[in-house]
C-alpha cells in the first residue's frame, strides 16, 4: 500500500484586523463602531490571558492587544487608555459586605493571597470563595468572573491598574490608525482617521438653469410709446371745446 502522503497544509492568518483584549475589557463599543465605519474590513476579535497578552503580538496571532499594564514595552508601541478600579474580594459573609466600599488600611489584619501565585483571578478567587484569604483585583475582572460565595467591594487606597493598547513597532497601517482612532474615541469625520481622508467623488456640476440654448429674437413693438405714461393727473392739455 503506498505511504500516506503528510499534509502540508498550514493555518493562515484570518482576513481583515485581528485584536486580542484580556479579561475586564469589554471592546463591543468599538467593534460596532468599525462595522459601522469599515463594514467591508473584517474585524476579529479573542480573549487572552493575562500571561499571553504579549505573546499573542509576538507569535502573530494579533494584530494588536488591549493588555493589562505594565508591560515590557521592547518592540512595540503601547499607549494608555484607562484606569480600572480596584476592589477587594472577600467569601460571602465576611463583613466587608456590610459596607459600601472599604479602606485598604482598615484591612491591614486580613490575609491577601497573591493572585499571579494562585495562578491567575480565576483559581485565586476559588481559593477566596474556600475562605483561605482576600484577594484585590481590577472590577471589570471580578465582575467579568462573577465567582460563585463571593462578595466584592470599592477598595480605596489601593494602587490603580490600568489598561493600555499595544501592537508591534513597524507595523503601522492606515487600518491600523482606524482603529485606534477608533478606541481613542476619535469621530469619523476627524481629520485624523484614515477613512476620512479618502477622496470623495466629485458631484457632477449643476445643470445651468438659465439655459445655455440660443436667445430668441427680440419681438418688434407693435404699438408706440404712450407719450403720456408717467405724467401726473391733470398734466394733459385741455383742448378747446
């Protein structure tokens, strides 16, 4: 029997612009801005980990990626969009959840768990819900979780997280501009977004509506002028009876 032959097929890129946003990032504001904007330019968009935010520019599976900052900055360009909001986790129960929000010192006698060791929000969050300890995170990310004997509150005086834009230096484009005028909240007719500076085709002059046809020739007067059209009553001679 002959050998099978191995395949040689290989995944290519998907068409149109590629981004990747990591959890706590909610882009469907800006995909249907592009779809309203660019409805003929595919827009893809996935969720990764906070461990692969980079690693999907570096590898290619993106095009660019909303990361959690911050970051090594090395080959690429990364610009700030917003801070998040802090809050603290706790099991339900626990007396955090009496309050509105709560001040990081007045929690200086509680155990934190370190979530990068935990291995990331989600298992650290399991371990917060078993009653082991608390744990800080950006809101979005708690809320996006939404873990189960949970109960989460403001935290103030906490450091900020911030979320930030990044994608590979040399890799500007003007699809690539488009978007991020997109998400910096530019309009469509800025004169900065790339789909604003197209050409637009030139309307097709007016019509000349006083007629461009030959003039019509003057008509001869077919009457003499009334030698008394404008005189005032009584200015006409009275003849003799």
């Amino acid at each position: 029997m002959p050998a099978a032959e191995e395949s040689t097929e290989t995944t290519e890129p998907l068409p149109g612009l590629r981004f990747a946003y990591v959890a706590g990032v909610t882009p469907g504001k800006w995909i249907r801005r592009w779809e309203e904007r660019m409805p003929d330019y595919p827009l893809h968009a996935f969720m990764s980990d906070d461990g692969a935010q980079l690693a999907v520019l570096r590898d290619g599976s993106a095009d660019l990626s909303f990361v959690r900052l911050p970051v090594d900055r090395e080959g690429l360009n990364v610009i700030p969009l917003y801070e998040e909001q802090p809050v603290v986790v706790a099991p339900k129960g626990h007396e955090i959840s009496v309050f509105e929000e709560v001040a990081l010192e007045d929690l200086s006698e509680e155990n934190f768990l370190d979530v990068d060791e935990m291995g990331g929000p989600d298992m650290a969050l399991q371990v917060v819900a078993s009653g082991a300890g608390l744990a800080i995170l950006p809101m979005s990310v708690a809320r996006h979780l939404n873990v189960k004997d949970t109960v989460m509150r403001r935290l103030t005086g906490a450091p900020t997280t911030q979320i930030g834009l990044a994608w590979p230096v040399g890799t500007d484009s003007p699809v690539i501009e488009e978007f991020i005028g997109i998400v910096r909240g530019r309009t469509a007719q800025s004169s900065r977004q790339p789909s604003a500076q197209q050409e637009k085709p030139k309307k097709a002059p007016k019509p000349d509506r006083r007629g461009g046809g030959p003039k019509k020739p003057a008509v001869a007067q077919r009457y003499a002028p009334n030698p008394d059209k404008g005189r005032g009553k009584g200015s006409r001679k009275k003849g003799k009876r």
